[in-house]
C-alpha cells in the first residue's frame, strides 16, 4: 500500500495532495500542463525534495530516501535504454542493480522479455529497435526489479498510432496478472486511464479537484478538465429545479443527480452525439427544451463521424452525410438542440473555467 502527503512550492506553484494506491491497483494522474503531475511523480520517485511529506511504501517511510533505495521502477515516454548494452543487459540492469548476480539477472531478464513478446531481441542493441520494441524492453527493465512502486509517466505518447494501443494491451496484460505492488500513472490519455487505471486523481493547479473509480469520474466529470478528456459536454452553472440555471443566466434542463444540491455549484454534462443540429429558422419537428444559437468553428473527423465545434465550446457528432446536407462548414450559423433526458447535471468539486463549456478528445460514437 502506498499512502503519500506531498506539499511543494516552487516559486509561484504550490503542490498539496493526498492519496493511497492498494498494493495490486493502478492510480491514474490526470491533469492539464502545469497542473502538478510531473511535481508529485518526481516526489515520489525521489528525483524532487518536497517541503513536507510523509510517503509510506508498506511499513517502510520513503521521504527522504534516496531513489536507488526507494524500490521504484520507472517507465517513462523515453525507454531510456543503455545503448552500449545488449537488450539482455539493458533489462538484467535492474535485478543486477539490487544485487543480484550476473547469471541470475539475465535469467530474471530472459523471463521478463518473454513476458513482453521480447525475446528474440536480446541479443540486439536499442539502435536496431523501432519504438514499440524499444518500449517493450523498457516494460520488461522497469519490473524486472521487481519493484514496490511502478511510476508510469506517459508511457505511450511517444509511440505512433500502431504501436500504442499494443503497449496498452501489454501493459494491462502485465499489471493484471503479476499485480505488481502499487503503480501510479500519469497520463493526458482517458484510453490509458480507462484501460490501465482502478482509480483516477485529477489534479488542477496542484489541488485535487476529482478523484474515484475511473470509469465513474469519466462517465459523470465534475470539471471542465475531466469532460474535455472525457470526450463530453460541460456547462458550468448552479443547480436549479428542473435542470441547471447556466454562469450566462442560460437556463439547461436536465436530470438533477442524486447529490446535486439546488443553489449550489453544479455542471451540466451530455456527450457530443446527444445535440442535434439545424439551421437557425429550420421549425424541425419535437420539442427538446434545450436549444442554443451557435456558429461553427470547425469540424474533425472523428472515426465513423464527423465533430462539429462552435463558438460556444460545445461539440456535436454528426455523420457526414449530415454535415453535408446541412453544408456545415465554419462561419455558418446554427441551432443546436439537447433533450433535456440526456443531460445530467452534477456537483461541481471545483470552481468552473470562465469558457462556457468544453469538449475533448476522446472518441465517442453516437
């Protein structure tokens, strides 16, 4: 079990968080650049000093020890490989590190290349690997150590398209079956949170602003950070009777949640494939009790469909025959419509952006 308390300032930044991660479970780090990700994994791993901590790895108190003391294994975006070293030699590195003899690490590392379908680049050097099989290896290397706590600082963002999703896979088949002590990820991916993460921290100017199971906090976000990744709608606002009364005075109706308290600071969140548009003096048929004016700003293909964007930073999935029915393109004006059975509207755990709403990147199909 890892239980931490980390406070740290530098200069202008001040990082204050708390959280634990049972042995056997992975914790995914979300946040925007410059939000405290990078501050909390270096305390971690003992790269940063902070102010005050206290951060326990089972019995043992890790403030102030040094990292090649600390049992951690590292696996960043970078592999990080030896290049004067065999990929045998590469991964025999961590047990060899902690002490084990020669032929008993390049056992060890033999075991862990088959782990990661590694094994007939052993004898290669990281110049003959292409990304992906680099990133194999640096799997392989950081558990080989068998370490206490695995840091996994964006893992995949340097890989291309292909290879990304099989390090994913790899690492959930990895993390699942050996259920490696405690891991922390850090990640801008919801697909890693999503795939790798039992829980998630969204951290947001050094503060804690939502945490939970994963799918949980992506499914219903409370902040504007998290719908973006999510791939959703949000509107900040107060929770009213009957919906959301909007920061623009704009009322939203929408299913209050359970804990949604009227009067208080609430959001308003539908995904992208819930808004129907029509030209603005198009007198479509129903009734939805959401309907907004908008212009477009720009459209993105978006797998199976097309995003359309606005200048009110909601976002819609349309099919392309749609967009071009319609002939979207930016600068044209339009009429977006919500039932308000698609929208939900929660407690905000922080103080919303200034920007009306927010969408991401996520994929979402509708």
């Amino acid at each position: 079990m890892l239980r931490a308390e980390i406070e740290l300032s530098r200069g202008d930044f001040r990082l204050a968080v708390d959280f634990e991660v049972p042995d056997g479970t992975v914790l995914a780090i979300l946040g925007p650049n410059g939000s405290g990700k990078s501050s909390l994994l270096g305390s971690l791993s003992g790269l940063l000093r902070p102010d005050r901590a206290s951060i326990r790895l089972g019995e043992r108190e890790l403030h102030g020890v040094p990292p090649y003391l600390r049992s951690v294994g590292l696996l960043s975006q970078d592999p990080l490989l030896f290049p004067h070293l065999s990929v045998l030699d590469n991964v025999a590195f961590s047990p060899r590190s902690k002490g084990a003899g020669r032929a008993e690490s390049r056992e060890i590392a033999r075991r862990w290349l088959a782990e990661v379908d590694a094994t007939e680049f052993a004898r290669r050097k990281p110049a003959q690997l292409s990304g992906g099989q680099a990133q194999r290896v640096a799997v392989a290397r950081a558990l080989a150590g068998n370490p206490d706590l695995l840091l996994l600082d964006e893992p995949l963002a340097a890989l291309d398209v292909d290879a990304a999703p099989a390090i994913r896979g790899l690492l959930r088949r990895v993390l699942g079956e050996h259920r490696i002590g405690a891991t922390v990820l850090v990640t801008h991916d919801p697909l890693d949170a999503l795939a790798l993460s039992d829980h998630v921290l969204v951290l947001s100017r050094g503060q804690v602003v939502e945490r939970g199971p994963t799918r949980e906090v992506l499914a219903a976000p409370r902040t504007a950070f998290t719908a973006r990744i999510a791939g959703l709608n949000l509107i900040p606002g107060r929770a009213a009777e009957g919906g959301l009364r909007a920061d623009d005075g704009r009322f939203v109706a929408g299913m209050l949640a359970e804990d949604a308290a009227l009067g208080e600071p609430a959001v308003a969140v539908f995904e992208p494939s819930a808004v129907a548009v029509y030209p603005p003096d198009d007198g479509h048929p129903g009734s939805p009790r959401n309907t907004i004016a908008a212009t477009v700003t720009a459209l993105e293909p978006h797998g199976p469909v097309i995003r359309l964007r606005t200048d009110g930073g909601l976002a819609a999935d349309l099919t392309p025959a749609a967009v071009a029915d319609l002939a979207l393109e930016p600068g044209v004006a339009v009429r977006l419509s919500i039932k308000a059975t698609t929208v939900t509207v929660y407690p905000a755990n922080a103080s919303p952006s200034p920007t009306t709403a927010l969408n991401g990147d996520a994929s979402r199909h509708g």
